[in-house]
C-alpha cells in the first residue's frame, strides 16, 4: 500500500468536504440516471408536497421582499469529524468560518418573482485547535471570496429558479469547498406549499444537489410553529442519502479515482423568516456519514469520514 503524505491527506479532506457540505441543497443536477422517485428531474427546482394544512386560520405563504430591498447576512459554520484513511484515525476539529454577505433585490415580476445580487464582503476564520494545514488552505482563499457576487431569482412561494455565482475568483484548489459553503446562503429562501397554511401545517421539500462531482438527495420536512404578524417560525428535519456512484472531482491528487459507497445523513433546525425579506434567522445541526473508495498508483483504499456541523444564518443584529 503506498505512503499517502500529509498533503493529500488534506487534499482528500478538501474534496470530501465538498461532497458533504450541502445543507439546503445547491445546483440541481444536470442527469440523474439513479434518482430516487418523487425528487424533482433533472434541471428542476424543488418539489414540495403538503402534508397537513394545520389548524386555522390559514394564508398562502408568500414572499414580498419589495424592489430595492437590501440587507446583509452573516453565515457562522462549526465542524468537527473523524476520518478513517487505510485504517488511520484522524480526528479533526476545522477552523469555524463566518461569510458575510450583501443582498439587494434588484426586480419584482408581475408573478411574483423575485431577482437578488449576492455579494460576499467578508470571510474570517478561527483557527483554535484546528489543523494548521486546513487553517492555511481556508486563509489562502479567503482574499478571493471577498467580493464573489452573484445573482438568483426566487419564486414568490421560495422556490430557487435559477442560481448563478461567478467563481472565477476563487482559488482553483478550493472553488469545489466553496461552492459547498455558499449552497446555504444560495438558497436562503424556504419554498412554501401552493396551499394555505396554519400553525400545526407540515410540508415536505426534495431537493437534487450536485456537490463535488456527485449527485445526493436531500429531504426537508418542514413544520410552521408559530405565525407573528409578517413572521413566520418553522422547524425543519433533514435527511440526505447518495446511491453508489464514481465519483469526478478535480481536487483529488493526479492520477487518483474515489468512488462514493454510501452517504448518509440527518439534521435538525429552526428557521425564523420575515415574508418582507429574503434574510432569515436560522440555524441547522447536521450529522453525515460517509464512505469513499479511492485507488491511487494502483492500489486501492477505503475511507470514511463522520462529519457534525453547525451552521447559523441572520440578517444584522
């Protein structure tokens, strides 16, 4: 078996990150030859199904963000995990990261939707006992994050239509982590059943993401707790699964393949959203499990990686 070296350690870690950082989903998928029923096809936005219409009284849920409304959002993300490499432990506590980020609404359509720029202004890094090696890759791409921009046009009910960030910017070895990253703050806006609503209701959102060259399903199952006035509170429950797959990603070391052979994961949360803005408060706990084949100079290894993340979101204090 070949010596694998500190530095594709960390070059493994990266990509494998990028597989499994995906909380409320990111692209939808371009083919999916293995997708489990009832996910949306390929190329298309979420499906939401209704449950239960909770109690009354009832309102469709919509977003009225008007024209030119701005806002800033921060994004806090805590990780830790345990990887397993050729039967090597590596338990690994990452450096927590804060995104910030602007959000102007630059059009409304007679139907409803609406078009935001995003515009990242700040990442910063706490590195408290984290490996230095992450530590130094993360720092590397932060001055190429600040000023990342992008554009979105979400449905009036939250349904993502079209997602478009320019990642010309980033860092090459990191673009793949970051788009990871960033898939929460893509998708800030919750979709909302067609149907009215009361406190009780309960929906269910299937998501096809593509992360790191492979394709995984999420499940968001959604309860509305309580409606103040223009607000809305929801408790969310998640869960992700990948079919066996090859998988393509360019930031594993030359001449090396990976091939995913599960990945499995759950999370809970709480999402706060006012209807008259696209910035919510929210915050998601996260638990995945995955396992990855990888052959490299002939020889072939099997890894796998427990992985715990926090991720918060909210407009400024």
């Amino acid at each position: 078996m070949p010596t694998i070296s500190r530095r594709t350690r960390v070059t493994t870690l990266s990509a494998l990150l990028a597989l499994t950082i995906v909380p409320f989903a990111g692209h939808s998928l371009r083919a999916a030859p293995q997708d489990p029923p009832g996910y949306p096809a390929a190329g298309q936005p979420s499906t939401v199904t209704l449950l239960s219409p909770g109690a009354a009284p009832r309102a469709a849920l919509r977003y009225k963000a008007p024209m030119g409304f701005k806002s800033r959002l921060d994004m806090v993300m805590a990780m830790s995990m345990n990887m397993d490499m050729g039967g090597m432990q590596m338990p690994m506590s990452m450096p927590a990261m804060k995104l910030s980020a602007d959000v102007a609404v630059t059009g409304v359509a007679p139907n409803g939707d609406m078009t935001y720029s995003l515009e990242f202004s700040d990442m910063t890094i706490d590195g408290t006992g984290a490996d230095p090696n992450v530590v130094a890759a993360m720092q590397g791409a932060m001055p190429s994050m600040k000023g990342l921009k992008g554009t979105a046009v979400v449905t009036a009910r939250g349904v993502q239509k079209s997602v478009n960030l320019d990642m010309s910017t980033v860092n090459p070895a990191l673009q793949q982590t970051m788009q990871a990253m960033t898939s929460s703050l893509e998708n800030m806006s919750l979709p909302f059943p067609e149907e009215a609503v009361g406190v009780g209701a309960k929906w269910e959102v299937k998501q096809a993401v593509a992360n790191g060259g492979m394709k995984t399903f999420q499940k968001i199952t959604v309860e509305l707790t309580a409606v103040d006035g223009n607000s809305v509170t929801l408790a969310l429950k998640t869960e992700q699964t990948a079919p066996p797959q090859p998988v393509n990603n360019p930031q594993m070391p030359a001449g090396a393949t990976m091939s995913l052979v599960s990945l499995s994961g759950t999370g809970t949360g709480t999402m706060k959203i006012k209807l008259d803005s696209l910035v919510p408060t929210s915050e998601m706990n996260a638990k995945t499990s995955t396992v990855m084949d990888m052959t490299m100079s002939g020889q072939s290894q099997r890894m796998s990686m427990d992985m715990t993340m926090k991720v918060t979101i909210s407009p400024p204090k």
